[in-house]
C-alpha cells in the first residue's frame, strides 16, 4: 500500500453539532380536544368542564403533551386554560399545537443556554440524519445562534455537508 491512509476529517478543526445528544428524553402524548366537543365541533361548557372533570389526566404523568384541536371548531382561550390546568402538575410540559411544534418547544431552550463558546471563529457542521424527531425549528434555531461566531455553518456530514452560511473576511 502506497502511504499511510489519513482521515483528514478527524484532523480537522471541524467542529461537528449533533442535535439528537440534546434530545429530551420522556414520552410525547397529544391531546386532541375536539373529543370534548359536541359532534367535534360545537363547545358546550357544561359538557366541556364535565368531560374534562372525567377524564383520568393521570394517564400524562411525565409526558411532554401537544394540545390541539383536529377539527374547524372555535375554541374559546379559556377552555385552553381549563386543559391547561388539568395538566398542570401531572403533564412535564404542554405547548399549543402538534407534535412538532411540541418538539420546537422542547429544543429551543436547550439552543439557546448551549454553551457556543467552543464555536468561535470555527468552522461547523450541524449533523442531518438523526433517528431521534430533531425539528426544523431546532435547526434553525442552532444556525441563528451560531452564524454570528462560527467561521462557517454547513449541515449534514463531512463527506457531503451542504454549505449555510460562511463569515466573510
């Protein structure tokens, strides 16, 4: 074999992101409050404050719950703050929307005290492919944070990182 083979990667001031080793480990729950709607559609507050006095919120325990309505029905704010509240103290935390914007909601705290001193002035790949629900907002989020102090931001992996952003001189 003619030389010694290099991996000029490894060598490399490459700084490399992966956004799953920051992934919040817990169980995800959504709950759809068209159920508690009359024909999913129609908010009667009797029923309303009954079917939620009935359920077993119990059953969220620990869980990172995305609230939402299915259906075109009008929900007032309040019966959201009456969900709210039978949650609260059970569920680990609920967010209005899917279970995207749930896993936004999630990440953007964890982005925004990460530690992007170790960044500065270095070039940066943000890891793609992850087996873990990484979303959008949390790549855009992990971009604004860095555009400012990395020397160049570039996502997916070294052997095909596809260029974001480069400092100018």
């Amino acid at each position: 074999m003619e030389g010694e083979i290099i991996n000029r990667v490894a060598n490399s001031k490459l700084q490399v992101i992966d956004l799953e080793d920051y992934y919040p480990v817990g169980p995800r729950s959504e709950i759809d409050i068209s159920q508690w709607l009359m024909e999913g559609i129609v908010l009667v507050e009797s029923r309303f404050r009954e079917s939620l006095k009935n359920t077993d919120f119990t059953v969220f325990k620990g869980h990172y719950v995305a609230v939402n309505c299915s259906t075109d029905a009008i929900i007032p704010q309040w019966a959201w703050m009456l969900l709210q509240m039978e949650l609260t103290g059970i569920a680990e935390k609920v967010v209005l929307g899917s279970l995207e914007h749930l896993e936004t909601a999630l990440y953007i705290p964890i982005i925004d005290q990460l530690d992007i001193n170790p960044y500065i002035d270095m070039p940066v790949i943000v890891k793609g492919c992850s087996n873990k629900p990484v979303p959008i907002g949390a790549y855009m989020k992990i971009t604004e944070r860095l555009h400012n102090v990395a020397k160049s931001v570039m996502y997916g992996e070294a052997c095909s990182a596809v260029p974001v952003y480069k400092k100018k001189r």
